[in-house]
C-alpha cells in the first residue's frame, strides 16, 4: 500500500469521492485517521461528514486511494 501523506489527492473509496487529505492523526484505539476535505464545495446531508463549506471526512488508509 503506498503511504499517504497530507495534502495527498485521494479518493474515498467507501463514498466514491476525491478530496485532499488536511490531517492525520492516531485515534484512541490506536488506528491512523485522515481527515479528508473533499473537492466538492457545499453542505452535504451526509452523517459521515463534518458539513462546512468544504465537507470534511474522517478515514482509515483502507478506505483511501491515493491518485
């Protein structure tokens, strides 16, 4: 699997969007998170999503293609 770093583009595999990666951070149960903002400007009626002018997204590398 090849390493993501911040500010890698990436697509969110388990929503089929791109976005870029602006954080990355070890969570409480010791697994890596990215946070990804996606490329798509509005609010979203996604659960998933921290809504802002650019939806933010909470990641495992798993769920994470890097292009």
């Amino acid at each position: 699997m090849e390493t993501i770093n911040e500010l890698d583009h990436v697509r969110m595999l388990h929503k089929g969007q791109t976005g870029v990666v602006v954080d990355i951070c070890i969570g409480a149960d010791g697994k890596t998170y990215y946070t990804v903002e996606t490329d798509i400007e509005g609010y979203t009626d996604d659960p998933d999503a921290y809504n802002g002018e650019w939806p933010l997204y909470d990641c495992t590398a798993d769920q994470l293609e890097k292009i």
